[in-house]
C-alpha cells in the first residue's frame, strides 16, 4: 500500500495532467489600423504581416528571413523558364476545404485583378499550369532567378470561399469599408479570425488543424489599434497590453527603465524617402500654373539639399534611424557604401532655384502619413520648416493611413503633389525597390505602382529588366548602382533613412523581432 503523501502526489500529477491549459492571451497595439482582412488590398508590411498569421504563400520566410517552404513542400527549376512547386497534401482552409492547385490558380488571376496592389509578386506574362491537385508549373518568358522571393505574402485563396463570398476580385481601398468580405478571412494558417472591427480590434484563435509545428503557447490573441503614442506606453507600463509596435523614441527609456517591461529594438530594413510629382505637366497643388517645378532636377536637387538630414536623426528620431543615400538599406545591397548623400547645403539650393527660374520659391502641398512611420508626422514638419529656408512654402496634409495611401496612391490617381513613404522591398532585393519606387508608370499605376511621384528615367527602367534576368552577381549589382546612381544624380525620389525598430514587450512575453518588421504571434510564448 502506498504512503497517503505518495498517493496524494500522484493524485495531484494526475489532476494537472488532465486540467485543461491556463488560458494564454496576447494583447498587442499598433499606432495604425488594421482594416481590410483581404491581403490583396494594402502591400503594406503591417497589415500583410497580421493577415500572414491567418493565410499562407507557398513560400515561408523563418526567423532569419531565409526562405523556407509554406504551402509548396519544395520545388524546382525545371528549366530556365519553367518552376514547378510540389504542394503539400492534406492542407485545408479553416471551413474545412482541402487546398489544391485549384486555389493557386485562382489566386494568381485574383492577384491581377484591378484592385489588387500586389500585382508585382510576379511577372504579368507569366503562366500557371495544373499538372495535378498538387502541383503547378510556373511558365515564364524570360528567366527570373528572384521569382519566388516575394511568395511568402502572396496569400493563397480558397477559389470556392471566394466565389461563395463574392471575393473574386481584389478590393480596391476605397470599397473595402462596402464590403463584407472586408470583415472576413479564410487561409491556412496558424490562427484564425474570430472577429474583426476595423480600425478598433480584432480578435484571433489558433487553429487547431494547422499543418505546421506549433511553436506558440497562445489561447487567444488580441490586437488593438491605439493611435496616441502615450496612451499606448501607457497601457503597456500598466499591463493592459503586452506588446506595442512602435515605442515612440522619446520613451524608449521610460520602458526600458520599467521593472515589467523591455524594449526591443533592431535594424529595420524599411527606407523612409519623399516623392515630388514628376509627372503631371502642372502640379495639382500649387501657386505654380503652367508648368511643374518638380519636372527640373534642379528643383528636386534644392528639395534634397535643404534637408538637414542630421536635424532629423538627431532632434526627432534621437538617433534611433540610419542617414540613407539609397532607397535601400545597405544591409541589402553589397555596394551601398559607393553613394552619399547629396550634403545638407541651404545656400547651394537657393542657388538651384535660382537657376530653375524660382527666385522667390512657390506654393505647393504635402501630403503626410501620422499614424504609419516611427515620428511620420513630425519628419514632414520638420521638411516643411526646413524648405521655407528657401523659399518653397509648404501647405502639410496630415492624415490616418487608410485616408494618405488612397489618396496619394494609385487608388485617387495618385492625388498628391509631395509625399512622405516607407518602403521595405518583399523580396529583400534591389529590383523590387527599382521597379515599385522607381519604375516608370501611366496615371492608372501601371509599372512603378508604388511610384507615388511618377518620376521617370526609361534609362533605369530598361536597366531594371537587365537586372531581372542577369544571374551574375558582379555584372548584377553593377546594374543596380548604376540605376541608383540616375535617380541619385536626379534627385527623381529623395531618401531619408532606414528608421529603426523599437518594440515595447512585456517581461511575460518571448517574441520573435525579424528585421522586416512583421508581427508573426505564432512564435510567441507567454510565461
């Protein structure tokens, strides 16, 4: 007969091993919203990022960014232009239907549509083929030796869930508050959406059918949008939320300083730059009529030169961003260090003013995301004070996320005259910046979608379908420089800095900060 302490104690294990787990909540905030749950509306790095914790690309990036297998177990270069991707058997949406080629299919045309902003993922004359249920062979016209590389938020679609949702089609910005597929969501992926309220909260559960290993320990994970950088320290010091995304850089010490809290910071890959409207043969929004100022490169030239880029570094971002000549992180370019900045020079830009035939300056308007960048708003003042020096007089436009990329992107006609954007490449590579900020484009977005300024250099454009094809990494980033140095030389789009990151976490929480900034809470652990 066993002591009544042993049996007790094995009562007790017994008891524990049965109990269902201690709930697990995680609480996290953000300084912008979290509207449509369609992954096809915003290429925006957040958003993309929380709906990557619900749907899947047939690539995966791991905790490195190197690129592993997601939907697509492996795959192979058949040939120069033929890729084939196995996928994975089994997989099923949350409503229970299996994923096959099917679905890969239909999101490829879905990623066409008119509406989609991620039309870029991959060539326009590329082809997919139905080798069977789980396989697809990608068919292209010239080699792409990137062609996966920005797969992982691509998200794949249920081609049935689609059809039986009215979701066919990407929505466009301006339709997703009309839409109910905006307040829905069905992937593959590790959570699911139990329900959402844009612009306010949305509340997610693990799927307990993911095909994946489940590294995460969470019973539930909230997400709030608090816009007021002190509200949002605050409620991480008083334990309301457990992580914030950013900590505002004048209170890093304030939550480093905190017994329950840590801050976490890092590289981040994303470059934040202005773009003058090139395009258009007059300017939308200015004293100017007639003519565009922002079509001579001496104007542009002035713009970047009155920039005290050190003010900025210094005064508001506190040292938290890394000076930038290129519209890449240097992480991510093996020749950044060849360009520099054009220097900080007042009186050489009125002189190029001057020379433009601008003496006294002009008018024009800026249009400026508050609630997107690490200190988005406050760097566009400072532009705006730093440009009256000379005598160009800039109205400031200050607006949410949702209101600034509709209205200064493709969605409005690009309807903007200056503008403030951040920009992370998915593909972690040159060609994606080249192509997106700095490809030409038509008033509709075709080419350079993300070219919020128009400018144009046909120069850099036929560089850029050279350095698609080229698979020789010297005769590569020869090409890229040299495409970087037109736009530097002419001041097409004018970069800042690569901001940093800085994330506000709780002692309770293990999280995984990768340089592209994405919040993945499947890798999260609370204690």
């Amino acid at each position: 007969m066993k002591p009544r302490s042993a049996a007790i104690v094995g009562a007790l294990a017994l008891a524990l091993s049965t109990a269902p787990a201690a709930a697990k909540t995680f609480r996290y905030a953000f300084q912008g919203d979290l509207n449509a749950l369609d992954p096809y509306t915003l290429n925006e790095t957040f958003t993309l990022g929380a709906i990557g914790n619900v749907m899947e690309g047939l690539t995966k990036r791991d905790k490195d960014l190197k690129i592993i297998p997601g939907l697509a177990e492996r795959w192979e270069v058949i040939d120069p232009l033929t890729w084939r991707f196995h996928l994975r058997k089994g997989v099923k949406f949350h409503n229970g239907e299996d994923f096959t080629a099917d679905d890969v299919l239909f999101s490829l045309a879905r990623m066409r549509s008119p509406g989609s902003e991620i039309k870029s993922r991959a060539p326009a004359d590329m082809k997919a083929v139905r080798i069977d249920d789980h396989t697809v062979d990608f068919i292209l016209t010239s080699p792409n030796p990137i062609l996966h590389a920005e797969w992982d938020t691509w998200y794949i679609l249920s081609r049935k869930w689609a059809e039986a949702n009215g979701a066919t089609q990407a929505q466009a910005p301006s339709a997703v508050s009309l839409s109910p597929f905006a307040l829905k969501a069905n992937g593959t992926g590790p959570f699911e959406v139990v329900s959402h309220q844009p612009g306010v909260k949305t509340v997610f559960r693990p799927n307990p059918s993911w095909w994946g290993k489940v590294e995460h320990n969470l019973t539930e994970v909230i997400f709030q949008t608090i816009k007021s950088d002190s509200t949002r320290v605050a409620a991480l010091l008083a334990g309301n939320i457990d992580m914030m995304d950013p900590v505002p850089v004048q209170d890093i010490d304030r939550v480093k300083s905190s017994p329950g809290t840590r801050a976490l910071t890092g590289p981040e890959l994303r470059t934040i730059f202005l773009n003058m409207d090139s395009f258009r043969g007059e300017l939308l929004y200015s004293n100017i009529k007639g003519k565009n100022p922002f079509k001579d490169p001496r104007v542009r030239k002035a713009v970047y030169q009155a920039i005290d880029i050190d003010a900025i570094h210094t005064k508001i971002m506190r040292g938290m961003s890394a000076n930038s000549a290129l519209l890449i992180s240097p992480l991510l370019f093996a020749r950044a260090s060849e360009f520099k900045r054009w220097p900080f020079d007042p009186a050489a830009a009125q002189k190029l003013l001057i020379e433009a035939g601008y003496p006294s300056g002009f008018e024009v308007e800026m249009d400026c995301p508050n609630d997107r960048y690490v200190n988005d708003e406050a760097i566009c003042q400072a532009v705006v004070q730093m440009l009256a020096r000379i005598g160009i007089k800039v109205k400031l436009n200050s607006m949410p996320k949702a209101k600034y990329f509709e209205k200064a992107g493709v969605a409005k006609k690009y309807d903007s005259s200056f503008n403030l954007l951040g920009w992370t490449p998915g593909s972690f590579d040159s060609w994606n910046v080249i192509e997106n900020i700095i490809g030409c484009r038509n008033a509709d977005g075709a080419g350079g979608l993300f070219n919020y300024g128009g400018y144009c250099n046909p120069k850099i454009k036929d560089l850029n379908k050279m350095i698609l094809v080229e698979t020789d990494a010297a005769k590569r980033n020869a090409l890229i420089a040299e495409a970087f140095r037109i736009n530097h030389d002419e001041a097409g789009v004018i970069p800042l800095h690569q901001q940093a990151l800085v994330w506000g976490v709780s002692n309770k929480v293990d999280i995984v900060q990768r340089a592209d900034n994405q919040i993945l809470f499947y890798w999260v652990k609370m204690q």
